[in-house]
C-alpha cells in the first residue's frame, strides 16, 4: 500500500493505492489551521486509508518551497505554521519510518499533467496552479529532476502597482477584487478584468520559462476555466492554454508517478 497527500491551503487530499496507477480509497477534509490538529488528522487518515496494510511509501505534497538536502520546509505564503520545521515532524509512531518523498503540491500536480495529463504529449510544459495562492512547475522532457527544484511564479511576475502574480489573480485575490461568487452570472466585465491581468502573468512566465503548452490547474482554474478562457486573447498572444485533465486528482495521482520513479 503507498499513500499520496496532496495538502493544499484550503484542503488536504490523502489517497491510498496498491499499484501506484489507481486510487483505492481517497478523502478530503479541509486544511487545518493549527499544525498538530492538521498532523493528528493527517496520520489518522493515512492509518484509516491504508486498512492496517503495511505502507511501502509516501508522497507528500505542500504549499511551499523545500531544503531537500536538509530535509525541512523553507518558506509558505499561505500555510506558515509549517515554516522551518523538519519533514519528519509531520509524521507519527510508525509512520515515521516509512519511505518519504516531499515535494511541492503544484510540482506534483504538474508532474502528473506532464507525464499522463494535458501536457502528454508535449516536451515542455508551463504548469501554473491556481487555488487560494498561485503555484506552478516548470517541467521538460517529463523530468522529475525539475519537480525538485523551488520555483514560485506567483511572486515572480511583479504589477505597475508593486503587486505580484499571486495578489492579481488567486483565488484569495479574486474574491478581495472583485467581491463576487464565481459562477455562471458572474458579471462578463469581471472576467474580462481577471483575464487581463492572467494574461499578463501568463506572458510573462512563458517568455522567462519558453513551453510548448501552459496547463492551468488547481480548484479556481479547473472550477471556473469556462468562465474566463474565451477572454484571454490566446490566439493573439500564440499561447497553447489547456485546463488540467485530472482536475483536483492532479497532485494525488502526480504522488503516485513520482513513487513509482523513485521505488
């Protein structure tokens, strides 16, 4: 039995599986704000998942950037309650000794898009994941190596008002803008407005980081990506824009392919 979490700023997804392709069982709860009560619900999770099967490995995806060589969590815009603590801090009794792979969430979501999703049949690609922040990866020739690399495009593209990536166009930012639900009525001067400054994000990123196609993931991309992509101008701007193909299952599954390299 191996074990995928994809832990995100506003949910954490934990699945199991026992050939590395097919989702066993799967659960969803919301991030928890306090650590030891995310880590307590976290290894509770995994034990009930697993069913009292020994578990060969772990991928572990979070919302920031890593020291793999240290093995400790570096830096997180929208979950700081992580920051500087050691890997092995997060886990409990027996699961402490259980094989483990830390990455990044929009690395391991984009790894699984690279190698199997939207980006399969490209060499290049730009993932860029939208949900309460902006994350993303930068991944060629389907290369785990780029996977472990840091790379934070929402605080990397800076606006004419000294606001970055993240503050124009999160899920978070949006609803400070624009103070609107997302959904079908959403008014279209909204969306023309959001689409702008994407657009402008999206060019920048791809100039600096040339792919032959960007992937749009996490929950506010793959849940409002009808909404907003007939506004984004692709044609004239010569991108190759896709929606994630495994939507919110991106990162878990990504967990899975990158246990299967590493085993």
């Amino acid at each position: 039995m191996y074990i995928s979490i994809d832990m995100g700023g506003t949910y954490t997804r934990i699945a199991s599986t026992n050939d590395l392709n097919e989702i066993y069982k799967i659960e969803k709860f919301n991030t928890k704000k306090d650590l030891t009560d995310q880590i307590n619900i976290v290894n509770y999770t995994i034990k009930k998942l697993s069913e009292s099967q020994k578990i060969k490995a772990i991928c572990l995806g979070v919302p920031g950037t890593l020291d793999i060589e240290n093995k400790r969590f570096l830096k997180f815009h929208n979950y700081k309650v992580l920051e500087n603590k050691e890997f092995g801090t997060f886990f409990r009794d027996e699961l402490k000794s259980v094989p483990l792979i830390v990455v990044n969430d929009a690395h391991m979501a984009g790894y699984c898009e690279a190698v199997k999703g939207a980006a399969k049949n490209y060499s290049s690609m730009l993932y860029i994941s939208i949900g309460t922040g902006i994350g993303g990866a930068w991944i060629r020739n389907k290369n785990t190596d780029d996977v472990f690399v840091n790379f934070e495009p929402g605080h990397l593209c800076i606006f004419s008002d000294g606001l970055d990536f993240e503050d124009h166009c999160s899920g978070r930012a949006f609803s400070r803008i624009y103070n609107v639900d997302t959904n079908e009525n959403t008014p279209p001067q909204v969306w023309k407005s959001y689409s702008k400054d994407l657009l402008k994000g999206l060019l920048f990123l791809n100039k600096k980081f040339p792919s032959e196609v960007i992937v749009l993931g996490g929950g506010f991309s793959v849940n409002n990506f009808k909404y907003f992509e007939q506004y984004l101008n692709i044609i004239s701007n010569n991108l190759n824009i896709k929606v994630a193909e495994f939507g919110d299952n991106s990162g878990i599954l990504g967990g899975f392919e990158l246990l299967s390299k590493s085993i």
